[in-house]
C-alpha cells in the first residue's frame, strides 16, 4: 500500500484499475480549522501516456501497481496491415517481444537499431518501453546555413534524419555526421 504521503515525483500507483506514474506533487494546507489537508498530483497513464490532474485528501491509500521495468534493446521493424510491427529483445532472458505502432506512438520516431531502452511490462506483459534521456542519431540532410546568419543570432539551421526527424542544429554540422538528440525535448545536445 502507499499513501499520499508516499507521493513524489517517479512513484506508481494504481488507480481506477490501471497504473500510474507520478510527475509532480502539491500540497495544499486548510486556512480553515476543520478542514483536510489536500494533496494535488500531476500523473501520467503508464499504459495510454494520458496526463491527468488529481486531487487526493490527505492519508487516503492506495495499491502498488505490478509495474516492472527491464532492459531491452531495439532489433528492427516490419510492416504489416498497414501499421509497423517493431521487434525487441528482453536482454534478461533473450526472449523476443513485439510492440505496434499503437502501443508506442510518437516514440517509434526515436528508435534507431540496437538501441537499449527499458521495457515496462504490467502484470508480467509487456505493454509498452521506456526510451533513454539521449539518441544517437545520423544526419542524412544538413540545410545550408550561411556566415550571415550568425549576426542576426540565428546561429542554427536544420537537419533531417534518417527517420524523418527534424532538428535544429549549429552551423558546423554536416551531413553524415552523428548526433545526439534529447529525446525529452527533440533538441540537439552535441556531435559524437
């Protein structure tokens, strides 16, 4: 069990018959005599990546959620009925899971062969991943930016990836070179 005294930032909790995880806490003190002391939490849906605001009474209980995290790593991706099937590898047991595009959503975008992420598995399934803070990543197109961009503060121009994504990237990069990007944020953090 785990009480709204036990709540910070990363702590899971199950409510409404699935899980959650916690991005931020509040606590809200009565100016009235009497009144419960209340607690105010950001979190976000483990399964859906849905983001809700809750407010809680002070000292109500709640069950842990059977939420396990394990390495894994990305091996690659196939088509199939219209949507892509994305293959990895418990890197525990060696057994091979597939998640679909439905079960990733927006991070597919960041998946790039042989990377390690962790798996987040719900009552022994696995139900979707966990990307690392950073990607490395290789530019396939570099936009030509020119030495007068620099007096006007615009010191950076865009790149393209393999994949698609776009960032903006300083004027010194070029084509083929490998980056790494915050996948958080989608900005470019330095050249590998």
């Amino acid at each position: 069990m785990i009480t709204t005294s036990d709540f910070k930032k990363g702590a899971r909790v199950e409510l409404d018959g699935s899980p959650w995880a916690i991005v931020s806490v509040t606590t809200q003190t009565p100016s009235a005599r009497g009144a419960a002391t209340l607690v105010k939490a950001r979190l976000k849906n483990i399964l859906t990546g849905q983001v809700s605001d809750r407010t809680f009474k002070s000292g109500e209980k709640f069950q842990m959620p059977d939420v396990e995290m394990r390495p894994a790593q990305y091996l690659y991706s196939s088509p199939e009925d219209r949507e892509s099937v994305y293959h990895f590898m418990d890197m525990n047991s060696y057994d091979q899971f597939e998640l679909r595009d439905g079960d990733l959503g927006d991070i597919a975008k960041w998946l790039v062969e042989n990377l390690e992420v962790k798996s987040v598995l719900y009552n022994g399934n696995v139900v979707g991943i966990e990307l690392p803070q950073f990607v490395e990543l290789e530019l396939d197109m570099v936009e030509p930016g020119s030495k007068g961009d620099t007096a006007s503060g615009s010191v950076t121009t865009a790149a393209y990836t393999s994949s698609g994504i776009r960032v903006l990237v300083p004027l010194f990069i070029k084509s083929g070179d490998k980056i790494r990007v915050d996948t958080t944020t989608g900005q470019f953090k330095d050249r590998v």
